[in-house]
C-alpha cells in the first residue's frame, strides 16, 4: 500500500504548490500529525532547492541589442505577413509533382484493390450458392443435371480414350453379376492334380537360313583338317 | 467612463514590459529544447514579435501572458527542431554550459560539485519530467502555467514533477541509504 507521502498531492503541498480539488484526507493528516511524513516533506523541499539552485533562476544570454530594437519598433502589418507566409511555405524546393509522395500514400493502392477482390470473391460465392439452393429447391433440374454445381471440371473426360477412363465393373445394388464358367484346363483350387506339363517347343538349329554359321553336312564325316572348310573355290581352267 | 485601449497602443505596452521580463528566462527555455543559443535567440525574438499579431491583447494584460509567451517558445522550439529533423540529444556540454550559469562567484566548491551532481542526475530523467521540473523551479511557473504551456493536465504535471521529484531523490541519496530504500523488504541476514 503506498504511503501518503506518495501521493502527487503531497509533493505539491510540500512545494507550497496545490493540484485542483481537495488533496486527501489521508495526506492532510498526514502532513500535519505524522512526524515522519513532515521530515518526508523537508526532504522533497531541499531536493527542489537543491534542483533549482543548480538549474539557476534564469538563463545568462540575452538578445543583442538590434534584436531588441527589432522587436520593440516591430510593424504588426509586415510581422503578420511574415508569419502567413512562413505558415504557407513549402519546404520542399522541387515541384509538387516531382516530390516524392509520403510513404502512406504510397502504398495507397493497396486496400481499394484488397476491397475490390474481396468484394469479387463474395460476389462468387453468392451466385453460386444462390445456385445450389435453387437447384436443392427445384428436383426437376436436379435431375436434369445431377452434377453439383460449384465443382467445375476441368477437362471432360475422354471415354474413348482406355488411359483416361477405366471401365472398372462397378457393384451396384439389383446388377445381375455375369456367371463364372470354371475352365476344365485349370485345375480347381484344392486339387491334388499336377499343374499341366507344357510341352517344350521343338528347338530345331538346322535351318540354316536362320544360323549365320556354316552348318555342317549332317551325313558326312567332319573333315580331318576343319581349316579346309574355309578354303576358298577352285577356279576353272 | 474608461475609455476602450487601443489594441495596438496595448501590443506595444506589453512587449515592452515582457521584453526585460522574459526575455533571458525564455532564451533558457528555448535552449533547453534546442540545444542552440543561436536558434534560441532567434525563436525568442519570433515569440516577441508574435505578441505583436495577437488578436487579443487584453487577455495577455495579467497572468496569462506567462504561459502564453512559453506556450509560443515551446511551440515555436518545437516547430525549428522538426525543420531542422534533429533529435534532442542531451549533449552534457551545451546542456551543463547553459543550465549552470548561475552567476554565483562566491560558489564554494561543494556548492558547485553539488550543482554538477543534481545536473548529472537530471538528465537521467525522462525528457516530460525533466521539462516539468525545470518550467516549476528554473523558470518559476505554477503546476497551471506549466499545464497551459505544455498543454497537460495540471494532474498529470503534478504526477510528472513529483515523480521526477522522487527519482532525483533516489539518486541523490548516498549510496548506502539508496540501497536500502531501493530494497526496504529484502529479509535481514541471520
């Protein structure tokens, strides 16, 4: 809890100064019966002596004596028409046009433009809500476009196109499913039966238009000296 | 039947008295916040010359024409440091060489050390309290001069001054007694 010797009024009153209205009761009394807060009241006297002495009672310069003159032979007329015109002069030396603008009007362009996006983007959403509860209101074009409004597709989809639209068989509710006839060839899971034994493609090298080697005669006996397979063909005399 | 002053003959009865009144103390002032005794001349010549436009002297024949000569100083102090795009800086020389100059040669040298101590001090407050403060005990104004002149409230001027008030005490206070009023509830050693 402060003291009353905390309270501005006390200050004053121990200046001899008086704040408007009715100081406290508490720093009436305060003043005037407690001993400690009159000491308190010396102590705050002295610091404003101290604080006006160093500060002094008034300032040691002066004006000259043409500024004197200057003021106490003064023309009222050319005075005021000084000061208008020091009231209406630019600062700036450069025209208006050229000055640079302050930075508030700078970035002036910033809420219209912010307004006028908001004002577009609800705009949107009005229109197509307005929309939506038209068609939930009126069945008959809902079935006339079950598509929800507000989801616009991008691009429709190609239906003849196998990458685009997958014709997955979907499970609706009452669609018949085709049957499953069991292939006889495949063995039914369970079954102790072997899976069925491909036979192997008949590999046949003999062609000899596929080989790019020489092929050798198949009855004849291989040469005792195989280089004579590349010998090259005897002319004719 | 008194007859109605002339305005003009009023401007010039009031610039004449406030001339040798204020005019050092508002040179104080305006160097206070300009930390220029040039431009603090040359803005306590405008506000003399101000009185001259005043369309209505008769309100300054009185008590009011102390605060309104520091209310113009003060604007008009204002107005030259946002030209000239300065920051108040306390630079301890200009601010000390001004604020010091009580013509005191038979000073003793702990007068003078206790001057430079409270002067040290002083710039450490905030520049509102320090303003208060100095309009209250350099240039002598009432918490309501001050209030007209700065434009605050008188209990917000009363709250800046004895605020200031208390800070400056706390710093003034020697070391060992500002320990103990910095802290007066940390538990005694066993």
């Amino acid at each position: 809890m402060k003291s009353p010797a905390d309270h501005p009024d006390f200050t004053a009153m121990a200046i001899g100064e008086h704040i408007d209205g009715t100081p406290p009761q508490a720093v009436l009394d305060a003043l005037h019966q407690n001993p400690a807060a009159r000491r308190e009241a010396d102590a705050i006297r002295s610091t404003a002596q101290r604080l006006s002495a160093a500060l002094g009672s008034s300032g040691s310069h002066s004006l000259d004596s043409a500024a004197r003159l200057a003021i106490l032979n003064a023309d009222p007329a050319a005075v005021r028409a000084r000061f208008a015109s020091e009231s209406s002069s630019q600062p700036a030396s450069t025209p208006a046009n050229t000055r640079p603008r302050p930075r508030h009007d700078r970035y002036s362009w910033v809420v219209p433009t912010a307004a006028a996006a908001a004002v577009v983007i609800a705009g949107w959403f009005f229109l197509n809500n307005t929309r939506i509860r038209q068609r939930s209101n009126n069945p008959s074009t809902q079935d006339e476009n079950p598509e929800p409004t507000g989801f616009v597709r991008a691009t429709p989809p190609d239906k003849s196109s196998p990458t685009q639209r997958r014709d997955i068989p979907r499970h609706t509710p009452g669609a018949v499913t085709p049957e499953i006839v069991a292939d006889p060839a495949i063995p039914a899971p369970g079954s102790s039966s072997q899976l069925p034994v491909m036979p192997a493609p008949a590999v046949a090298n003999d062609d000899p238009a596929r080989s790019p080697m020489p092929q050798l005669p198949k009855s004849a006996t291989p040469p005792a000296n195989p280089s004579s397979l590349f010998a090259a063909p005897e002319r004719n005399p | 039947m008194n007859p109605i002053p002339d305005p003009g003959q009023l401007r010039a009865e009031l610039v004449q008295r406030a001339l040798p009144e204020f005019e050092r103390p508002l040179i104080g002032y305006a160097t206070s916040i300009t930390h220029d005794h040039d431009a603090a001349r040359d803005i306590v010549q405008d506000t003399f010359l101000k009185l001259w436009i005043h369309e209505d002297p008769a309100s300054l024949d009185g008590p009011g024409l102390k605060p309104w000569l520091y209310t113009v100083c003060r604007n008009r102090s204002l107005d030259w440091l946002r030209r000239r795009h300065r920051l108040v800086s306390l630079d301890s020389d200009s601010f000390a060489q001004f604020a010091a100059s009580t013509p005191e040669p038979a000073a003793t040298a702990s007068s003078r050390d206790d001057a430079a101590d409270v002067l040290r001090y002083f710039q450490r407050l905030p520049a509102n309290q320090a303003e208060c403060l100095r309009l209250k005990f350099q240039h002598d104004l009432s918490y309501k001069e001050i209030a007209a002149a700065t434009g605050l409230t008188v209990t917000n001027v009363g709250f800046l001054i004895h605020t200031g008030l208390k800070r400056l005490r706390q710093l003034l206070a020697p070391p060992a007694s500002r320990a103990t009023a910095a802290s007066p509830l940390l538990p005694l050693p066993n």
